[in-house]
C-alpha cells in the first residue's frame, strides 16, 4: 500500500499515516484509513462516515488494511463504522458488493489481533448497544447526554467502555488494548465467529 500522506493531524493520535493502493480504482471514503500512534500503542485505523463502506472500493481498502493488521500483528481499530447495520443492509445490492463485504468479512473474523470499535457521535444509541459491540474484541462509545444506562441491564461488559466526554475515548482504548491483549487469539476469533453471526441474525429478523 502506498501513501501520499504523512505525520496527519488526527487527535487523539501523536501520529497518523494515511494509505492508499487499489488497483481496481477508488479509493475508499473514509475520513481516515491507515496507521496510527496513541501513546505507546500503534495501530491500524479505519475512521469512517455516513458514506463509508457503500462502494466496493471501500470494502477493498477495509480488506486490505485488516491484512495489513495481521502481517504487522497490530490492533485494528474501527472507528464510528456499525458493520453489523451495514453488512446486513447492504449485502444484497449487487454482486461485486456483495463480494467484497463477504471476503472482507471472513479475514475481519478472523483476524488474530484484537479489534476495538469506537462510537463518538451520529449514531443510534440502542443499535450500537445491542448489535454493533458484541462481536468485536473491546469498545468504546461515548454516551449521549439523554441516555439512561439502567435501560440496557447487560452493559457490564469487561470489554466495553463508556464514556461521556470525547476526551476520555484515548485513555479507554488503551485500557482495553492492555485488557484484550492477554486474551489468545483462538479465544478471540471463536467468540467473534459466534457472536457476529448472532447479531446479523437479528438485525435481519428487525
């Protein structure tokens, strides 16, 4: 992969470093698709938007990256992009789409290294509880102000963060990066293979 963009301004990260690279044309739209410094942990980041994920294109450079996690053996980070919504809404509109999310999905499952997945705004707070976070390894989503926890009794997840300031996202992923670490890769790929199935069959079934 190749990349035109070097020492980004991205907060909460020190350093980011954009990539590119597909031969089938596009680039993917995402707000940022690359690596990333936070503090002492580098990462492999996927920040998206309303418009990512919809192409081919996107679904290709996702692909990509998440081999890339795996030959340099670091997280994947996945940043405001609800895969379960959008793996099951968008699989069907053509073949080459549907394609691409499949082989992305498989070598996403089955990555050996963690996956965190963070949610700082713009998004459905009950669909984020209840299907987006139960498959990947840790969360971290910031609580909209409205929000009542006591509503969703089954948040007391190791693996899950809650925060109400977007300041605080930073520190949380770190903690999970440390806590899912100890957890072997078998143990990771096994709960994620479940897991995943069960909340596309859901989100199906709604």
């Amino acid at each position: 992969m190749s990349s035109l963009n070097f020492d980004l301004e991205l907060p909460p990260f020190e350093k980011a470093i954009q990539l590119y690279g597909d031969r089938a044309g596009g680039q993917g739209n995402f707000e940022f698709a690359g690596l990333a410094n936070l503090r002492e942990s580098k990462v492999v980041l996927l920040k998206g938007n309303a418009k990512s994920l919809e192409q081919p294109a996107d679904w290709r450079r996702f692909f990509r990256l998440t081999n890339l996690a795996q030959r340099l053996s670091k997280p994947l980070l996945l940043w405001n992009l609800p895969l379960i919504h959008i793996t099951a809404t968008q699989h069907t509109i053509s073949l080459v789409l549907g394609s691409a999310i499949q082989n992305t999905k498989m070598q996403l499952l089955k990555l050996p290294q963690p996956i965190i997945t963070v949610f700082d705004g713009n998004y459905n707070w009950s669909d984020i509880i209840t299907k987006e976070l139960g498959w990947v390894d840790g969360g971290v989503v910031v609580k909209p102000e409205k929000e009542v926890l006591s509503t969703f009794p089954n948040l007391e997840k190791q693996n899950l963060k809650i925060v109400c300031e977007k300041s605080d996202i930073s520190k949380q992923i770190l903690k999970l990066l440390q806590e899912v670490s100890q957890v072997n890769s078998e143990e990771l790929i096994a709960n994620r293979l479940e897991s995943f199935s069960l909340s596309i069959e859901k989100s199906v079934i709604k």
